[in-house]
C-alpha cells in the first residue's frame, strides 16, 4: 500500500513497432468492436492486450 501523499510513476519504455495487417472475420470483428466499446479503448488496443495475454499464457 502506498501512503496517500506518495505519488506514483508509470514509466513506459519505448519500443520498436511494425504495422502488420491481417484478415478477420466480420463476426469476430464485430464481437471485438463490442468488447472493445465496453472496456472504452479501441480494437487495435484490445487485440494487443489479447495478443499480449496469449504469448504470457
């Protein structure tokens, strides 16, 4: 736990990134443009939160 008057700091560090592009069905486009809504972030941010996950996993 931190104390209330401690401030913390995301530090992000910069990587290198390539645009890659790729075919998805439309129903799963549009079942992750509805997760994607619900969660309030884009679908390019979620299919990298889910390609992220499954590469930990």
């Amino acid at each position: 736990m931190t104390n209330s008057g401690e401030i913390l700091k995301l530090q992000l560090y910069p990587r290198s990134t390539e645009a890659v592009s790729t075919e998805v069905p439309i129903e799963t486009l549009e079942s992750l443009k509805k997760v994607a809504g619900s969660r309030e972030m884009s679908v390019e941010a979620l299919m990298r939160l889910y390609i992220g996950r499954g590469l930990r996993h």
